[in-house]
C-alpha cells in the first residue's frame, strides 16, 4: 500500500462526517 494511501485516515474520517452529520440531529430536533 501507499504510504500516503487514503485507506490511512479512512476510520477517522469515517467517524467525523458520520458525526457531522448526525450532531444536528442530536442537538437539534
């Protein structure tokens, strides 16, 4: 694999939008 391959930080990014998109559900309805 590629040292700099996206595979790298997938979880992490995974993780973020997955909470960026739920927060307004969470904290807003």
């Amino acid at each position: 694999m590629m040292p700099n391959s996206p595979w790298d930080i997938f979880p992490y990014n995974l993780f973020y939008w997955i909470g960026a998109l739920i927060a307004p559900f969470l904290g807003g309805s």
